[in-house]
C-alpha cells in the first residue's frame, strides 16, 4: 500500500504559479486532495484520498472542506486559467505570428448508478456517445486551449436540467437559488470569461461539434473575431437551401480525396467545398461536405467562419478537437470524477474544480518536459507516482534507523495493516 509521506515538488511548484485564492488550511487540503487523486490507482473516495496521506487528517474535515467551507471555485477557475494561458503564451517568440490559439468546447456525461437519488445535479440526460439512449449522471462543459506543444483544459461548467433546477430551488432560500443555462450559455460564458486574457494579436479559433453551431454562438465567434471550426447538421440552410439536399444532388466527380493525418497514420476522405452564406448569418464562410467512399449518402458537414482558408487546414484543425474527448476519459477514468461521493450542488462543483485542477497539473508538467509530444498523461501519472514511491522507501529506511525497528516503522506507516 502506497503513502504519500509528503508533497509532490512539482504539484508544490504548480500550485505556486496559480496564486489560489485559499488559505493555509484550505490550501493543504486541496494539495493532499489533489496529490491523492493522481496517486490513486483505484476507485476514488474521501476516505480512501485521506488515508493515502502520510498524516490523514480527520475525515469530517475533509468532507467539510468541499461542503461548509467558504472557498469559492469561481475564484479558484478564474486564478487557474489565468496562470494556464500566461504559461501557454509564454513562448509566442519561439512561433511564428500566425501560429493561432485552438481552443475547443465540448461536453460529456459523468455516470452514476441508476440507484443514486441523492445527489441534486444528478439526472437523467441524453447521451449521443451512447448509442442515442439517456444516460444517468451529470453532465459537465470543458474549455480546452492549445497553443503550440503547450495545452492544458482552462474552463469548465456543471449543467444542470431546468427541471432539476426548478426542483432544487424549492428548498434553497431566495438568495442561494439557482439560475438555469443551457449548454449553448454556458459555452458562451466560458469564452466570455477566457477572451480579455487572449491578446488581440493571436489568431483565435474555436472548435465544437454540431451541438454548439447554433446562429448565437457564430455571431459571438464573429463579433471577437475569432473564428469558428465546426460540423453542421444536414437541415441547415446554406445559400437558401438545405445542406441535404445539396448532398443529394452532388456528383461524384465534385469531390476530391483528401488525408488527414492522426497521431498514428493518415485517413482518406472525399470532401467537397463551397463559399456562401449560412442562414441568417451575414458572413461568408466555407461548408465542407465530407464522405467516406463514394456510396457514401449521408456526407458530414463542417463549417469553417473563414472561407480562405484550405480544405486540409479546417479538418485538421478540426481533429484537434479530439484533445476534449482525452480530457473526459482521464477525469472519468484516471482522476475519479465519476466517484464522488457529496450530495449538494455547491460540494460537487468544488470537487469538480480540484479534479479538474489535477489534469491541468498533468498537462503543465507535461508541457514542462523536454519533449513533451513523447510522453502521455499516463506516463506522467505514473512518473508522478514513481516519485512518491521512492519517497516512501527512503522514508521508511530513515524511520527503521531511527527507531531501530522494522515492525515499528511498519506500524507508524501502516498502523491499519499491522
């Protein structure tokens, strides 16, 4: 059994540059919280997080650190995007003028038992990731930025149903009520929220998915100027008529093999593009009809806010989205956002706001090492708890030196299995 006989440098030093809004005493519980979260190798609680430690302090105290305590994750989100960009521009000097931000919005669904009924953001929501049947848990929004070698997740938000919403506030006095967002709002907020910390010098571009090309969202991405990268729905109107209907009448011969390239080989597609004007949208831009083969009926659509730019660019630029989809699974998978264990709405965005803390901590040391295109977040997991395990030896080695007793150092390290 591991123990974490005191904090990780690195995580120290990280935790540093962010400047939290915290004091001491919230501040250790977040470090050991978030420094157990990546050193666990098993199914996440409070309890087991507490008895990780080297010195586990009480458990009401670390429940009452997400539920009671005053800290406000806004504070914390707003602390943490803040040093994440200031590190990501850091090197502008080292890449070209043109080189652009990618930043990408998606969400997904946190899953809890069927049996969970007490836990107030948890609901039932529809899960397109799940064959298109509904899912029950909580749906969370990332912000993802990258520029150059240096990415790191900057945003996230808790959505909530209106029904939820509306059930929760019966029992929360006026001033603590909730106030309903749809997905589409909280996208928006999460770059409202990110764009004075961009500087106007640096192309932007933001990526989603069909879900966020609403006519609200473009305009926004227009107004900033940025621009927008995103897939289309076959019943938008372009140049007054539907995207499926053009697909339907469209040749062969239109189109033209394009490879996009991935992190382990290249993919052929038939893609076929066309400058125009969106619905109600008053900008000209670039519609992408892709297909896999040429029996191919229902061809994918992909928005591009700027028509100069080539095919092969705007699909590229594209799959960059896939570092969302990386985000999700270590959260859910690696960093136990599916296991927790608080009931309230107020106790679960702050747990949300330490977990995501941990991978962007991944991502920082990530992008900290000589080569960071080598190394995965799971080798950085595992080199972070490496590091932990070498110091529970030498630890351990000091403590039978100077009790001069090994079955007493096994009992001060682990009283429980002795």
């Amino acid at each position: 059994m591991l123990r974490i006989v005191e904090p990780s440098a690195k995580l120290l030093e990280f935790i540093r540059i962010l400047n939290l809004p915290l004091s001491s005493p919230q501040l250790a519980h977040a470090i050991g919280f978030i420094d157990s979260l990546i050193t666990l190798d098993e199914r996440r609680s409070l309890a087991r997080a507490n008895r990780l430690l080297g010195k586990p302090t009480d458990q009401s105290a670390l429940s009452d650190f997400f539920t009671y305590s005053t800290w406000d994750e806004q504070a914390v989100r707003h602390a943490t995007q803040t040093a994440l960009i200031d590190w990501m521009l850091s090197e502008r000097h080292k890449h070209p003028a043109d080189m652009p931000i990618l930043l990408s919005i998606d969400d997904s669904l946190a899953k809890k038992p069927k049996t969970s009924h007490h836990f107030e953001p948890v609901e039932w929501h529809f899960d397109a990731n799940g064959g298109r049947r509904y899912g029950h848990g909580l749906v969370f929004l990332t912000l993802h930025m990258e520029y150059g070698h240096r990415q790191a997740p900057i945003n996230w938000r808790l959505y909530i149903r209106e029904k939820t919403v509306r059930k929760l506030n019966r029992k929360k006095p006026l001033k603590k009520r909730l106030k309903f967002k749809t997905k589409l709002t909280l996208a928006i907020e999460a770059l409202e929220e990110v764009a004075p910390l961009l500087p106007d010098s640096v192309p932007v571009f933001v990526m989603s998915d069909s879900w966020y090309s609403a006519d609200k969202h473009i305009r926004y991405c227009l107004k900033n100027h940025w621009d927008l990268i995103c897939a289309l729905k076959s019943n938008r109107l372009f140049n007054g008529k539907r995207l499926s209907h053009l697909a339907r009448y469209s040749r062969n011969k239109s189109f033209y093999p394009v490879w996009i390239g991935s992190a382990a080989n290249s993919t052929k597609y038939l893609v076929r593009a066309r400058t125009g004007y969106l619905g109600s949208i008053n900008h000209k831009v670039r519609v992408i009809a892709s297909k896999r083969h040429n029996r191919d009926k229902r061809p994918e659509h992909f928005l591009c806010t700027k028509s100069r730019l080539g095919t092969k660019k705007v699909l590229n630029r594209y799959s960059r989205r896939w570092a969302d989809e990386i985000d999700h699974l270590y959260l859910k998978t690696r960093l136990g956002l599916e296991d927790f264990r608080i009931r309230s709405v107020e106790g679960i965005t702050k747990y949300l706001a330490l977990t995501f803390l941990s991978l962007a901590y991944l991502y920082w040391r990530q992008g900290n090492m000589p080569s960071p295109n080598e190394k995965k977040l799971s080798e950085v997991i595992s080199e972070h708890r490496a590091e932990h395990e070498r110091k529970l030896l030498e630890h351990f080695g000091q403590e039978v030196l100077r009790l001069q007793s090994v079955d007493d150092a096994l009992r001060a390290l682990f009283p429980e299995i002795v």
